[in-house]
C-alpha cells in the first residue's frame, strides 16, 4: 500500500535534490522544515540530510529523497515543491496551499496548519 505524501515534487525539484545528494558526501538527501521567523512569521528551512531521523516523513522521486520534519507536516501538506531559475533568484520554491499570505520579499510566508482529520482523510 502506497504511504500518503506529504508534499510532491517536481522533476525540477527532484534533479535539484539528486545533484546536492551527488555533490556531498554522506549525504541521504534534503530535510525540509519550518521555524518561525521573517515578516510573515514563518520560513522554510532547508538542510542537508547525513543521517535520517526518527518521525521524518520521506518521500522519493527518481532516487531523490526529501525528507519531511514531523513539526512541518500539517503546514506543508498538499504541498508542491519544485526549483526554479530566474533572474532574480534560484532555488526551491513551495506551492502550499496552506499559505495564507506571503511577504513581499517572498521569504517568510504565513501559514495555516491543515487539520490533522487531513492527514487520515488522506491516507
């Protein structure tokens, strides 16, 4: 039985992901997160995975690995997370349906937890 994902990722995302995994050694993957900060009071966060953590939620596309910390779950699901490049600035962006509003700077967001009856709806 196929586990419910958290987030999805984009084949722009997922090569992203494989090429940090290929360029530094140990590493398992991406940890995506959320800690409070920025105008709109929270932030992603974004780190390298050495060594997988008990209660991360992972999900996998084409030898990819992101790995979801339990804390951000209710704040990233539905999510889609994808890579960009533009002019302005490259890196991972996350389409979250949960975003209540962003702040100009596009950094910080304000987000609103789904519920967790989501989670088991899902599931």
């Amino acid at each position: 039985m196929g586990r419910f994902s958290v987030m999805t990722l984009t084949d722009a995302a997922a090569n992203r992901v494989s090429e940090i995994m290929a360029t530094r050694e140990n590493a398992l993957g991406i940890r995506v997160g959320i800690k409070k900060g920025g105008c709109a009071g929270m932030e992603y966060m974004i780190d390298l995975v050495t060594e997988a953590k008990a209660g991360d939620d992972v999900l996998e596309k084409d030898g990819a690995k992101v790995y979801v910390a339990p804390e951000a779950v209710l704040y990233l699901l539905g999510t889609q997370m994808d890579f960009e490049v533009t002019a302005l600035r490259t890196g991972f962006v996350f389409n979250n349906p949960n975003q209540t509003s962003a702040c100009g700077c596009g950094e910080s967001v304000e987000l609103t937890p789904a519920k967790p009856e989501a989670l088991t709806a899902a599931s």
